[in-house]
C-alpha cells in the first residue's frame, strides 16, 4: 500500500484523492470545502469539545485546510509518506495543522484518549483486508475522549447472493478494496467498543441511472459512533 501510494502522490496526488475534482487547485479546494461540510453534518450536538480531532487517511489535506477552523488542533495521517510531504508544504500556513506519516497496518501513534473527534473519508474502500480497517476502527476508539465521536466512510456491499459472489471473486488491491454490508460494518463497529449513533446507505452518485444488470457502481456506508462515557 506504501509503494502505490507513494507512487500515485508523485504522478498526481489531485486525482488519485478526488478523482472528480481534480481539474485544478481551485476545484480540488472547492471539493474539501464541500466534503468537510459533508463530514460535519450534524455534529455540533454530538461533540463534546472542539479541541482536536484526527483524519485516517488524509493525503495532502483537503479536509484539514477546511477544518481548521472548526478545532484547535488537526492532525492527519497518512500512509504515503508522500502524500504526507506535500501536505505540510501545501498547508504550512496552519500551525494547528500535522502530518503524521503511518505504517498502514492499523495502528495509530498517539496516546489514549486524546481526540474529541476522528474521521475518515474515502480511504477505507482502498484498504484491501477487511482486518486493516477494523484495527483502524479500534485505534480510533482507543483514541478517543469518553463521548468523542467517530466518523468514517466505508464502500458498501448491497444484500444479495449475486453481490455477495461477485464481491468474493474481484480482486482486492490498494486501489479497489474491500466491501461492507451495512449490517456487517454495524456490528463490526459495535464489537470494536463504540455505540452506534447512526449508520446509512449514501448513493455517491446521486441522479444518476443506475443499471438493471451488469455491474452497478458502489453505494457508500457512513456510520457514526461514539466512544462510551463508561465502560
């Protein structure tokens, strides 16, 4: 995962984050604008301290640039060490704002409960075991304050044998990873340590026809959870 993140970062690190947006730096700002708002949404009831918080999977900081108003630290991980280069360069304006580069097997360098906050957004659906993801959701639990909340995106897996049989036999790789049900990621997620606060199908392609046959482009899961106040 290293190597091809590495690689990607260096051909052109805009498209490989935001592939839709990735015409120029003003459109590929614009889209974090958007999405950080998307990550947000309906949190300022949740959180219960806008002290720090913490992105899995960040690249060069597309999200953190816009957040970073909204914390008094961010800090972004990431498992290009590239990736992680550019971004302290790109964004070296924000002094509330690091980069921390990751080995990617799932762990995190940071001490227990110290964020308020942790999200994450397209970057598990590239990870290609299922393990990796879980270990991630488990750090962030670890990580988090009592009541913190955590927030991450996930490609989900439609019910169905056919789905389920296709999903079996595609080839997972760092680009095109792994796929959860929703009832899998829920429960995968509760046995992790955090409460379910809500967990849902988004369409990231919305109004466009999608096919009766042949291969349908993904749904993506968003869950959020929170760390318990008590055990």
């Amino acid at each position: 995962m290293k190597k091809d993140w590495n690689a990607r970062a260096r051909k052109n690190p805009l498209y490989y984050i935001a592939c839709d947006d990735a015409d120029n730096d003003a459109v590929f700002a614009e889209s974090g604008r958007r999405d950080a708002a998307i990550v947000m949404d309906g949190l300022a009831q949740l959180l219960p301290g806008r002290g720090r918080a913490l992105e899995i999977g960040c690249g060069i900081g597309r999200l953190l640039e816009p957040l970073a108003g909204e914390f008094r630290e961010l800090c972004g991980v990431d498992i290009s060490g590239e990736m992680v280069r550019q971004g302290r360069k790109r964004l070296s304006q924000f002094p509330q704002i690091s980069f921390t580069e990751i080995d990617g097997g799932g762990s995190l360098p940071f001490a227990d409960s110290s964020f308020d906050f942790c999200y994450s957004f397209i970057t598990f659906h590239h990870i290609p075991e299922k393990s990796i993801v879980l270990r991630f959701i488990g750090e962030a639990r670890r990580l988090l304050r009592p009541g913190g909340i955590f927030r991450f995106h996930t490609f989900g897996l439609p019910p169905g044998i056919l789905q389920a049989v296709r999903e079996r036999v595609t080839k997972k790789d760092t680009w095109r990873g792994c796929k959860f049900t929703l009832s899998e990621i829920v429960d995968l997620t509760e046995r992790q340590g955090l409460e379910i606060v809500s967990a849902n199908w988004v369409d990231p392609f919305p109004g466009e026809p999608r096919p009766f046959f042949g291969k349908n482009k993904p749904f993506a899961i968003w869950v959020t959870a929170r760390k318990p106040f008590a055990a």
